[in-house]
C-alpha cells in the first residue's frame, strides 16, 4: 500500500506491477512526471519493459493507476476514523493527523497526490476533494454539523471542503517544500483550533 502502511503488513508486495508502481511513485514524486521516462521506471525498478507494458500501455495509464491506488487507500483510511472516533474534533483531529503523519513518513505519496490534480496527464479526473475519501468526510460532516452544532449545509462542497482542509493542504505543501521545518502535528491542536474557530460561522 502507499497510502496507510505504517505496518508491515500494509506494504506493497513483491508483484511485478507493485514493484512498477512503488518506482514511478518514487520517480514521479523526485523528478516530475514530465522528467520521468517509462524507461526510467524500468531501470529503477529492475523490471523489463516488456513487462511494464504487459500491465500498463504507458506512462500516464501507469500515474492513473498509481492516483487510484492511493485515493481508495485514502478512503479506507478516512473511513476507519469515522467510525471509531466519536465526536466531530476528534474525527477532524484524526483526518489531519492521518495526513501530517504521512507528510512525514510517506512524503512521497503526499507529494504526488497532491500535485497529480494539477497535471496535465490528469486534468479530467478532478482533483483530490472530488475523491471518495473527502465526500465520506462531507458526507459526514453534513450529519455531526446539524446535530452538534445545530448548524444547517448552507454552502456548496467545494466551499466547505475549502474551509476545513485549505489551510491544512497548504501547510502540507510548505512541508514537503521544506519551507516548514517541523512536522505539522507537533501544532496540530492550534492548527484545528485556528480552523474551526471561523468554521462554523462560515459554513
């Protein structure tokens, strides 16, 4: 997995077509799509070209592949926290957590997630609030906002979304820029305090 394998167990396997992507993955996040060559990714991952193409018919199926991957980890991921943590901060605090946590440890994965939505190869697949993980969490929100807070949807999605994760996924990027020094969760309560103190109102 290149999403949530903070254990053993979640790491990818030794498949030939895990190996392909963990090496794009590694490639696309260092030097660019653009800049990465399938023949670069054959060399990195020691695997034949023949073989690259037995799975994929190129570099963007290859980046499509890998986005997918990722993006229904990330919903597996955000729905284990919906359902075990029981109030809206804690859910919230969990989500962002999730992310700094794999800012740091899978900078990787981050990196190329969350410039994947801007690239051209990618440009009709909407970008990472589209994805299923963030409609689960909207989806979510919807119910503990009326019922904890008393609060109605008044806002569209991409508005709401906005509010609660534009400043996160910025902060995110200025991390993996190394432009932030530390890691984001050691200030995550002042993160989600800064953040739901305008949120409710706004929403």
């Amino acid at each position: 997995m290149f999403f949530y394998n903070f254990n053993a167990k979640d790491k990818c396997s030794n498949s030939t077509k895990d190996k392909i992507l963990e090496s794009a993955l590694t490639l696309f996040s260092t030097h660019g799509y653009f800049k990465t060559s399938v023949h670069d990714i054959q060399a990195h991952s020691g695997v034949s070209i023949g073989s690259i193409y037995n799975y994929f018919y190129g570099k963007p199926e290859i980046a499509l592949e890998l986005r997918a991957q990722i993006l229904e980890q990330m919903k597996d991921a955000f729905a284990d926290i919906l359902s075990k943590q029981k109030n809206f901060k804690d859910k919230y605090f969990a989500v962002l957590e999730l992310l700094f946590v794999m800012t740091e440890k899978e900078p990787r994965t981050m990196n190329f997630i969350l410039n994947s939505s801007t690239t051209e190869y990618l440009e009709n697949s909407g970008n990472i609030f589209e994805s299923d993980a963030f409609n689960l969490f909207l989806h979510h929100l919807d119910n503990v906002l009326l019922n904890e807070f008393n609060v109605v949807k008044r806002k569209n999605k991409e508005f709401i979304l906005s509010v609660f994760f534009g400043l996160p996924v910025n902060l995110i990027k200025l991390r993996l820029d190394g432009i932030i020094e530390d890691p984001l969760e050691k200030k995550i309560d002042q993160i989600i305090n800064t953040i739901l103190m305008g949120a409710i109102k706004e929403y």
